[in-house]
C-alpha cells in the first residue's frame, strides 16, 4: 500500500522473484474519500510509482494499476479479484494497514476472495500494538513521558548503561528558544522532479483540480536515495540547532531547522531507527548537543510510537469524542488564509503552498485557536488530515483529538493546550505583523486570543477546574474584578458571532 514503501516490510520478506507477484494500486476512491492537499497525493503515488520501478529493477513480478491506465475499481478488494484472475494465485499476504478503514476491508478478503489471507505485523515500529495495549493497562491516564522512557530502555538510543545519557530523560526545557530573523538558517533538501513524479503532477493536476493546495513547486524526495539525501542534509546542517529553536516560529522563515522528514518516514522511504541511529551517532561524535539529539529522537520514538499506540487502543470510535462539547464550525478562513490574524494567515498560507507546517504552528497556532473557538473536533481533525503531507490517521487523529484539542479528556494529554497571543508573541515574529495588538485584551484592535483565551476557561470551568495544570490560572480568573471578567466575555462574544456569521476576523 501506499505507506509501505519498504523493501523489508514484512509481507515482502519472504517473496519469491520467480513465483510471487507483487500487486499495487493507484485507486480513486482512495484519493478522493478524503480531499487530500494536491501535494500530498502527488507525493504518494510519485514515491508507490518509483518503488514498484525499484522492484521491478531488482527482478520482483509487479502488477501495478495507476489511476491513468482508466482502472475504476472502487476498491482494494474490486483491484484484488480483477489481479487474481490474471494469476494463478493460492494466497494473499498483506502487511496490517495502518488504518481503521482499511483493516476492515482486508478483514473481509478471505470471505471475499475465497482464498487463504496472512496479514503480518507491521514491524517498522519499535513498539507492537499488543506491546503497548500491555503499557496502557490498568492506567487511569496514558503519558507519553513514561513510554518513551520504556523506549529508550528497549531500543538503548542515548542511554549510558540503565541510565539516560546526560543523566535526564528529557532536555525540553532547553528547547523552547524564540528564533532571531538574522540566524543562518539552512534551507531544506529539496529533489527536482523527474519525469515519473511530473506525469503525476499532471495528473493530480487534471483529477483533483478541486482539492485543497499547490502543486508546484515540488521539492519531496519520492525514492529512498533521495529520502536519505534529505536525512543527510538534515544531520548535517540542522540538527545541531534542531533543539534549540523547535518551537519557535518565523514568518520568512517556514522550516527553521526542522528535519521535514515525517513524510519519508510514514511511507516506509525511511526506517524510524535508521533515523534515530544517526542522530545518536551525530551527538556521539560532537555534531550535535544532547538537547538537540534526545528532542528530535523522542519524536520517532516518543510522540510517533505513542500517537499509534492511541490510535489502536479502544473500539475505533476515538475521532468521535467531544469532551469539551465543542459544536462551531471550521472557519472558512482555514481554507482561505484570508484573516487579520497574522499567525493564522501565515500558517494556512504555508500549510497550503507546502503541505507542511511544524507542529507548534500545528498545535499553538491553528490548533489552539480551534479548541479556544469551540470548533467541533471532528471537523479540525478532518482538516489537518486533508491538509498536511505527512498526515495519515494513525498519527494525525490522536494528535489533533486528544493533544490539540483535549477532545478526549485527557486520556492523552495532561492539560489543554490553551494559550493566549503572549506565548505566540514570545515564540515567533508573526505579532509584529499584525493587524491585532498582542498587547490589548478587550479593545477592538485586541488580538482575539487574549480574550478567547479567559473565555475558554470561563466556559469550560466546570469540566477543567480541578486540573491542577490549569489551577494558577483559575486562581488569577477569580481574583479578576468583574468588570475585567465581562470585558473579556463580552470580547469574546463579540469574536465568536464573527465567526458564526462567517464575516472576517
């Protein structure tokens, strides 16, 4: 599939060159069922069209369908019953898909097709969903800080014996610096499209004129030899600041020194340990500081490994909670970009023209003004999923429901990720730029956030008062006059039936 573009993924470990027939797919329900950033979808059947030339050049028998060669097969079982009566097929192995829907589709292969099915584990994760299932029971609440911990232990990445190196698990603190505009910045990798990935541009270009985004300029690596160019390129020029400067944010500046390398990874281009290994390697020899090293591998095997362990747990309904009871729609401005709002209009234009943004302007920026704004999770998690290149379910729908929009309650995270325009002015430049004065709260001109903010917390104070991460600020709120409080009520107010009148903000 589309995301297992790896010579040792499981369900190739054993093929026969002479005997087995690899089978892939291009369909267009599958693009279509959710209207994914143009992008996005060039970089997934760019990178399946290199990978099944890279098979075939290694002597394996592929059956490839593409969306042009006028296939209209509704899905992988139509594909699979058409492909099996060209062969002379006894069995069908598949690694596990990493999604929901999918898994219950291969579910029904063997009633469908009437032949034997293996579905093997996907063993590119340092973690197995059992293995996690066994972290996560009997806990009240799952945090991310413990597992990790747990693997660290299990893979031996940056640990001195039993201990961590450095003596700490975590150096986040030292990873919160605002970016100056002068720093030397190193632009990221980027490959030049050749003809393979230009007739897919075309192609997405004709088929999904309507969906979200630009297609060019192109720059994502599509084959494992670019995919480790762009890893090389990152060890060398940005990791040694990667800690440093993670979560700050620049308006000219849209990569810093983030690695852009998720997408390589979800797809199979490159092996999560393979990553962190040279990292590690780069601490080892001197490249690159402890800070920078144990944040940029606590995101592969932290965040990443922990976000699929979440998704697995539970029956499937976890998109479907609302905790908060939040019911606004997604302002249309998170299409359009076309906002007073500084931060946001610089992060949805970004998102829109490179697929990408990094995960503070994910979670601080758009995410923070979603939960603030009440918007119904749902339709934020379908959002960042159209939108982002590296968005599968597995990973995107824990972190939008759970981390950035405590739609679970907390299950995952430990508080919401509630802030007011101070942390965006602290962590970035966009505020000098606006329209909106960070430094108002109630007035006209106020930056929205400040307001939603205190109205947020207002609002929900019966189901997030007793969070002892959120008990300072409930403490300032009511040693607030009460003019102050209606003020910043009524600010709100006045910003949220803008919002429902879809008018600009």
């Amino acid at each position: 599939m589309g995301d297992q573009l790896s010579l040792d993924i499981s369900s190739l470990k054993d093929a026969r060159k002479t005997k087995d027939v690899i089978v892939m797919a291009e369909l267009y329900n599958e693009i279509t069922s959710v209207r994914h950033h143009k992008k996005k979808i060039v970089f997934v059947l760019s990178a399946m069209r290199h990978f099944a030339e890279t098979l075939k050049a290694k002597g394996y028998k592929v059956d490839y369908i593409r969306l042009d060669d006028g296939n209209d097969f509704q899905s992988f079982t139509d594909f699979l019953k058409a492909s099996i009566s060209k062969h002379n097929v006894e069995s069908i192995v598949v690694t596990k898909p990493s999604e929901r829907r999918v898994v219950n589709e291969v579910k029904g292969w063997r009633d469908a097709l009437s032949l034997q099915v293996e579905v093997r584990d996907d063993d590119r994760f340092v973690a197995s969903i059992e293995e996690f299932r066994t972290w996560a029971k009997g806990r009240k609440t799952l945090r991310m800080e413990y597992f990790y911990r747990e693997m660290r232990k299990k893979t031996g990445l940056l640990m001195d014996g039993d201990e961590p190196e450095g003596g700490k698990w975590n150096y986040d603190k030292q990873n919160r610096k605002p970016a100056a505009p002068d720093l030397f910045i190193p632009k990221p990798f980027g490959a030049a499209p050749d003809e393979i990935t230009k007739n897919t541009m075309r192609l997405i270009q004709k088929h999904c004129e309507g969906h979200f985004g630009d297609i060019e300029p192109f720059r994502f690596a599509v084959t494992r030899e670019d995919a480790l160019k762009a890893l090389d390129d990152f060890i060398e020029n940005a990791l040694p600041l990667f800690g440093d400067y993670q979560d700050a944010m620049l308006q000219d500046e849209r990569f810093l020194y983030h690695s852009l390398l998720s997408p390589y990874i979800n797809v199979g281009l490159l092996r999560p340990m393979e990553v962190c290994r040279r990292a590690e390697k780069a601490y080892a020899d001197g490249h690159a500081p402890l800070n920078a090293v144990e944040g940029f591998i606590r995101q592969i095997i932290g965040w990443r490994e922990y976000m699929r362990g979440v998704y697995w747990l539970g029956d499937g309904d976890y998109t479907e909670q609302n905790f908060l009871g939040a019911e606004r729609a997604l302002p249309w401005f998170y299409w359009s970009g076309e906002t007073d709002m500084n931060c946001i209009r610089q992060v949805v234009s970004q998102t829109r023209e490179e697929a990408y943004a990094h995960h503070i302007q994910r979670l601080m920026v758009t995410g923070t003004f979603a939960m603030l704004a009440g918007v119904d999770p749902l339709e934020v998690h379908e959002w960042y999923l159209i939108v982002y290149i590296d968005a599968f379910e597995w990973v995107e729908a824990p972190n939008v429901i759970g981390m950035s929009q405590y739609a679970d309650g907390g299950a995952l995270g430990s508080k919401p990720y509630a802030a007011s325009g101070a942390y965006i002015n602290r962590m970035s430049d966009y505020c000098k730029h606006c329209k909106y004065a960070v430094t108002k709260k109630t007035e006209e001109n106020a930056c929205p956030f400040n307001a939603l903010y205190w109205d947020f917390l207002a609002r929900n104070e019966k189901k997030l008062k007793g969070n002892p991460r959120l008990g300072q600020m409930y403490k300032t709120w009511e040693k607030m006059d009460a003019n102050t409080k209606r003020g910043y009520r009524s600010r709100a107010n006045a910003l949220l039936k803008k919002l429902d009148r879809n008018e600009r903000l």
